[in-house]
C-alpha cells in the first residue's frame, strides 16, 4: 500500500492521486496558444490526461502530429534499454570509458524524453506509474557510474555530479535500501578510491535507513582495506561486547564516529596510515589476550 503523503493533486480535477502525469513542452507549448493556462509544473491525473491532449490537439493535422512525437518517444523509451545492456557487458569485460560512454547514452535519452536537461533532473519529476519504475532504473545507473568513475583518474567532476545524483535519487528508488548495502559494501571495499567522499555520502543515507547502514569502524577500514577483514572484525566485537558496556566505552564510541569521519581526509598519507595501523595492531594484540 502506498503512503498518504505520497498523493498528490491533479493540476485539472484536484483529486489526489499516486501517480501522475507529465505534460511534455509541445503540449503545454499547444495549451498556451490556445489561451489555457497551466504552471511549470503541470502534472495531471490519468482520466484528465486524455481530455487535456484534446483541448491541445484538436484539429486533425495536430492530432496527426501528436501520433508522430508519441511514436518517436516510445522508440527513444524502447532503446534505453539497448544501451543498458551494452553498457553492463561493457562493464563486465571491464571496459571502463565504453561502459560510463553508454550509461550517459541512456541519461541522454532520459534527457531527451522528459525534455529536462542531465543536471536538473530530480525525483519529484518522475510522477507516473512508469516514471516511479524508471526510479529504479536511474538509481541503479547512477550507482554504476560513481563505481566506474571512482575508478578513473581526473574526472572527480563528473564522479561528484553522479554521486550527489545518486544520493538524491536512492531514497526515491523502491530498490533504495538494497542499493544503499550495496553503496555502503563497496564503500567499505579495497576496490574503493574516493573513500571519504563515499563515507560522507552513506552519512546523508543514514538519514533515510538509520543505523542499519551504519555501524562501520571507517578508519580501520580504511587502514585494513576492507570491511569484513579479520581486524576489522575483532575490532567491532570488541566494541559491541566490550565497550559498549561501560559509560566511557560509549562515549569514546561516539567521538570516535564524529572524529573519524573527518580524519578519513588525512589517511591518504602513506605514513599517517602506517603509524595508525601500527597504534590499531598494538590494541587487537591485546584484544586477543583477552
Ligand atoms: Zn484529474
């Protein structure tokens, strides 16, 4: 069942709905010089859709007209996909610039269909039925791009602009919470790179799924490598069966996690890091003991 809040008026009846539906600029280019006045954001409902394409295209050679730009949509619709598909097997055979090449391709497309451009879109755009599947969609592709990207050098730009894309868009997603576990592992990865601006975006995340996400130990993840090693793991057993426990244990918890987050910056100094992992190996040593 879908939530209240997530209906929203139709712009001609004003009845609430869950889905509703976009008019595209021919359309409301049509309305206005036919003296009907709509808003920027004009979405209606799916029994007034019909009956406002009429008041637009009301004489034969428009209705004509109309046939021809829905016929071009849903092909652009139907070969988003084709670039999907390529741009996975590209992915796969680890063809990075053809993979980013064809992901951005269907961005295009996206850009094309709903007549906004890449840097504008946002979720409250995506109002019908198919749009709020698509969500998944452009979820999931945005994530694709911040893996690959992560990995390219100097492109921090276009890393950055899918990464806030991604951050907007995943909460919106119904595949949102998987998405973000996947985000949050490949965060925590090896195979991680721009690390600190990965972490602070699971920080924004958290906002949305609360503290399942959570409960990394960043800066030892960091020096280890990778989330599920064996020192990272002592580590957060020591935490959550020892110092938990006790009162000061959960306060230096919390300063750890507040601190930490901001050293992250620092740890791409090769020393830094060495001497961190030397402090962190002396504590698991006497972890053990115990
Ligand atoms: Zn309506």
């Amino acid at each position: 069942l879908a939530k209240k809040e997530s209906f929203k008026p139709c712009a001609k009846c004003n009845q609430n709905f869950e889905f509703l539906n976009n008019l595209d600029k021919q359309t409301k280019k049509k309305l206005e010089q036919k003296n009907i006045n709509i808003s920027s954001k004009y979405y209606v409902c799916k029994n007034c859709l019909s009956s406002v394409i009429h008041e637009a295209y009301s004489t034969p050679l428009e209705k004509k007209i109309k046939i021809q730009m829905d016929l071009r949509k849903q092909k652009l619709w139907i070969y988003r996909m084709n670039y999907l598909k390529k741009a996975q097997e590209y992915g796969i055979r680890k063809n990075i610039q053809e993979a980013v090449k064809n992901y951005q391709t269907y961005l295009k497309i996206l850009e094309d269909y709903y007549e906004i451009p890449m840097l504008d879109f946002e979720p409250s755009f995506f109002v019908s039925m198919k749009d709020k599947n698509e969500l998944n969609v452009i979820s999931t592709v945005y994530f694709e791009l911040v893996k690959l990207l992560d990995n390219v050098k100097d492109r921090d730009d276009l890393f950055e602009t899918y990464l806030e894309k991604f951050i907007l868009f995943v909460p919106h997603s119904k595949k949102g919470r998987v998405l973000s576990e996947n985000y949050k592992k490949y965060s925590y990865s090896k195979y991680c790179v721009h690390k600190s601006e990965l972490i602070e975006g699971l920080k924004k995340l958290k906002k949305h799924y609360g503290n399942s996400l959570g409960g990394g130990c960043y800066i030892a993840t960091v020096v280890f490598n990778d989330y599920n090693s064996y020192e990272v793991l002592l580590l957060r057993r020591f935490r959550d069966l020892y110092l938990k426990k006790y009162f000061l244990g959960r306060i230096f918890i919390n300063l750890y996690y507040k601190i930490s987050v901001y050293c992250l910056k620092f740890l791409k100094y090769k020393i830094l890091n060495k001497i961190i992992k030397k402090l962190l190996l002396i504590l698991i040593n006497n972890i053990k003991k115990r």
